[in-house]
C-alpha cells in the first residue's frame, strides 16, 4: 500500500497549500495559497523540504491523523496548538508537544491537533512532501473553483493523503529558534486605489480607529466590524483587478480586507490596500481580534516587502536540533503541575 496520513478527523478548515497559483489571474483564476507563507516556509524548513512545498493547513481546530506508512516525520509552525501524539486509533492519551518542531512516527500512530491558541492557522509538513499533482502548477485548494489539493476541497473524514517517502530519515528531531509570528501593532497600508471614493473624514477613520475581525471571515477575505466608512461617490464601480490585501467597502461601510482566495476582480471601491510585507502576519489573525491600520508610503512598503523576503530566505538558518538540554516549553507547560499549594482565604493572616 502507498504511503498515506489517514484522516480520522478533518479539524475545522484542512486544507493543502503551498505559495499559490500564480500567473492565472487573466483567466479569473485565484491565486489562492497559504495565508501565512512565513510559518508555510518555516514548517518545510523543519523537516528540509524545500520552502514552497505543499503542506497542510489547519485553520483553528486541528484535524486527527493516522501515518499510514513506515514511519514519518511532520513538522509544526504556526500558531500555539494543543497537539498530541498517540501510539494507536484506539488510544485515549498520548504525549503532548508543543509547535515550531518536528515529531517523528511510526506506523500506526496517531497525530491529534486541537485548537489553536494565539493564531489562525498552523502548518504541518512531512519530510519528502506530498504525492499529489499540481493543478496549474500548484497543489494549493482553491474550494470555490474546485480544484488543486486533495479533490478540490478541504479534508473529510477518511481521506488519505499521499506521501512521497514510505520512510523518515533516521536523525534529531528538530525546532525553529527565534521567528517572531506576532502581529505589528499597526497593519500598514497604502491608501488606494480608490480613496476618492470616500471623505477625508473617512479615509482618516479608516487610519485612527480599530476594527474587531467578525464572523464570516474566510480565506477570500477578512471581514472587519467597526466605525461605518461613508462612501462620497458610491459603492458601485467598473470591475478592476484586485490586489492581495485590497480593503473592499460595500455598502454596508465596513470593509473587507481581500486575502488569498480573492476573487480576481472586484466592483467596489477599495480604499487602501495593506501592503505585502504585513500580510503574512494578518493571515495569522483570528476571528474576534481587533486590529488598526497605519498609512505608509510606497517606500515603506518596498522596505517591508524586502525585510519580508529576508526572512524567508533565511528562515533555514533558524532551524537548530532538539536536544535534550533544549527543553520543549509548551510541552512541558501542559504536562506539569503549576500549582504549589492551596491557600484558604478565609483563615489568611
């Protein structure tokens, strides 16, 4: 049989992703790829595949996995996780870790991913990659066109993903040293490319007030609850192109911040577009985190972009053994007693 992780339980949203589909926007096809390309990056750097490979992407509840080959290794990044490795299916508890490394199992033991803490979404890669084809030269899934991935869609109960390697390289585990996933306190953006659209009144609302993320926020588009931005010219445009990070305004006047599963063109106004350096970090947002934004210059955005592509090309050099002086934080957190003694209130002194 060919080497497979079996999905006992799909998690919330699991989806394969790697950096996109790119050069297909003129067809009306999304680009699509990870929300967060660093900690994409950072999990095939754990296990040494190479930065843009596929992996999976979990969005807030993880899904549970059975290694359905002789052994593998998978590697974590991306938000805190409860994540819990089981010797079999029929096990109740097993040893937990924490994110940010790599776990290597064997046949028949199992990977629990529960919700995620502090972030969206986390990634987990496995050594060698993925044995599925690329749709468009991407194995990223594109749901609302069906295709990419695993069939198109997210992972079902009962799925198998296929791996390439039946086997994992007998070496030490492994962890990521010193990558920064926290959010600016400030989304930068640049205003445009139809600010015109709305007062100065507005546009400075937009850059001094804050923004709760709210339900039905997806991988199209963040959608954000705060101070209604009026429209000065309506909100019906000619269909352009869209730009990742574009911040939408229907006419509600809450605005929709277009992440990777955009749709190619648009017909609202859209008055700043967050710039490309930030966006890795605002994938990482969950839903009822509230947020700001900050005007910069084309300028700025070039600087941050450049500092955005430095650390994923040195994103390797962060990766440093597991030793046993290197203690598991998390993991050891969540397996110890925090609490010395119990004091009673009333009798106190």
């Amino acid at each position: 049989m060919d080497p497979t992780l079996r999905v006992l339980t799909p998690g919330l949203l699991t989806t394969v992703q790697d950096l996109g589909r790119v050069g297909y926007q003129h067809l009306g096809v999304a680009v699509g790829g990870a929300l967060d390309p660093v900690s994409l990056c950072a999990a095939n750097a754990l296990v040494g595949n190479e930065p843009g490979a596929g992996a999976l992407e979990v969005a807030y509840v993880g899904p549970t996995l059975v290694v359905d080959a002789d052994s593998a290794r998978l590697g974590f990044a991306g938000a805190n996780a409860t994540i819990e490795i089981l010797p079999s299916e029929s096990a109740k508890t097993g040893t937990r870790i924490g994110s940010m490394r790599t776990f290597h199992l064997r046949r028949g033991e199992v990977v629990r991913i529960g919700s995620l803490s502090d972030a969206a979404v986390l990634y987990v890669a496995i050594e060698g990659g993925l044995r599925i084809e690329p749709a468009l030269g991407s194995v990223s899934t594109y749901i609302r066109g069906g295709i990419g991935g695993l069939h198109g869609r997210a992972l079902v109960s009962g799925d198998r993903i296929p791996l390439r390697c039946n086997v994992a390289v007998e070496r030490r585990e492994s962890r990521i040293q010193g990558l920064d996933l926290s959010p600016p306190p400030r989304f930068r953006a640049i205003l445009g490319p139809q600010s015109d659209y709305f007062s100065e009144d507005g546009i400075s609302q937009l850059f001094e007030c804050q923004y709760e993320v709210c339900a039905g926020s997806d991988r199209m588009g963040m959608r954000l609850k705060g101070p209604k931005l009026d429209h000065v010219r309506g909100f019906d445009i000619v269909s352009d192109g869209i730009a990742p990070g574009s911040i939408q305004v229907p006419g509600s006047g809450q605005p929709i911040v277009l992440l990777a599963d955009r749709q190619t063109t648009g017909g609202y106004p859209k008055i700043a577009t967050v710039v490309s350096g930030d966006l890795p970090a605002l994938g990482r947002v969950p839903i009822g985190r509230k947020i700001a934004f900050e005007q910069v210059t084309i300028d700025v955005a070039r600087t941050l972009r450049r500092r955005l592509l430095d650390e994923i090309e040195r994103i390797g050099n962060r990766v440093v053994p597991l030793g046993d002086a290197e203690p598991d934080l998390t993991a050891h957190l969540l397996s110890s007693n925090l609490i010395s003694g119990v004091a009673d209130a009333r009798n106190w002194t």
